[in-house]
C-alpha cells in the first residue's frame, strides 16, 4: 500500500533532511552532498526558490524518499503531490491539507506541540505527527506524549543534533529531521562539507541503533 510504503522507508532510513536552499542550483549541490552521505529522507521546503521544481527533478530518484515541507496551504500541497512528493510536512495542522493527503494516499505530517494537537491530528487521520519546534520542548516531550498516548508517532524537527540524537531515539521518536546542522560550514563553494556532516549524524545514527557507546 502505497502510503505505509513511504512511511516504511521514513521508519526504516529514520534520519530525514531538511533542506532550505538559497536558489535551485545551490539546493541542487545541497542535496547531492545529502545524498552522498547517506541520507534517503530529503525534505525539500517551499521556503526554498524552485521548490516545486526541484522535487520533481529528485522525485525520479529511487534511492531517496522525497517530501515536501512548509506546506502552509492546500493548493501548495496539491502542487507539491502532483510534482511527485512522497509525503507532505507542515509547521502547523491543517485538516484541508491532512483530506487532501488522505485522498491520495500520502502522509501528511503536521507540526504539533501539545496533546490535544496531537489528538486532534490524529483524529483528522494522521499517521506520524511532526514534533515542532523539537528544540523548545526537548526529547522528554516524546517520552511524556508516549505515556498516556503510547500509539502516536512523532518525529521532531528543530534541535536534532548530533550530541542529543541518542535520547531522541531511546525516547521513541518514529524518526528524526535535521535542518540547518547538515549545512554547517557550507558557503555555496564546498558542498563536501554536507556531505562530511552528513556522513557524521549517519556513523552516530549507527552507533546509537547497533548498541554502541557513542
């Protein structure tokens, strides 16, 4: 089934990238360098020039999982569907956007931040919920949405890195965004520099889920 075929390879790869690039070229060089350190899960924003361009240019790639974020609206969320996105992220709940995906079998995963917008996503049909901002309310907030609501699935965008990844996990995050921490360092000439940090989140990544000390 085609929607819990993308989820799966959310789950499965767990680490997805969050792209903000300045123009289309450069974003073209961000995500190469993504790519080439072995992340699967591109997130490429509408706050990014070319958005809808751009993930049709990567929706062909079969060795990634393209979505679509900062999605504020429905018509960007047709656009973006209809440009090949495999799944569909925004800042905040919209249940125009959550029917919309519903209708065409693809995951829709809404920022939310507290219980009843997490309920309330999940009443609109939402599969796996994006905790935002995850730098605010902290890996501990998976942990305590868990306790009395144990099937939700959530996955934090914002303050993922690589010294709190561990707790993220153990905490039972279904996956986790990385946003500007992949570009550290990068100034539009060394795109080995992502693919350097990319290849650093991947190896702890690794090191937490094979059980070894990091």
């Amino acid at each position: 089934m085609k929607k819990y075929d993308i989820l799966n390879k959310i789950h499965e790869n767990y680490l997805v990238a969050v792209v903000r690039g300045k123009s289309y070229e450069d974003t073209i060089k961000m995500i190469e360098g993504i790519k080439d350190g072995g992340i699967k899960n591109i997130e490429i924003t509408y706050t990014t020039p070319g958005a809808s361009e751009l993930i049709e240019h990567f929706a062909s790639h079969n060795d990634i999982c393209v979505g679509a974020g900062t999605v504020m609206s429905r018509e960007t969320a047709d656009e973006a569907i209809r440009r090949g996105a495999q799944y569909i992220v925004s800042p905040h709940l919209d249940t125009n956007v959550a029917v919309l995906c519903n209708l065409h079998h693809i995951p829709y995963l809404p920022g939310c931040g507290t219980a009843t917008e997490i309920t309330e996503a999940m009443k609109a049909g939402v599969d796996v919920i994006k905790v935002f901002p995850g730098g605010i309310l902290g890996a501990s907030f998976i942990k305590d949405i868990k306790g009395p609501i144990p099937h939700a699935n959530l996955m934090p965008s914002g303050g993922v890195n690589k010294e709190n990844m561990a707790e993220w996990i153990e905490n039972g995050s279904f996956a986790v965004g990385i946003g500007s921490a992949l570009t550290r360092g990068y100034d539009s000439t060394n795109p080995e520099v992502i693919r350097q940090n990319t290849e650093a989140f991947v190896a702890v990544y690794k090191n937490v889920t094979e059980g070894n000390q990091l």
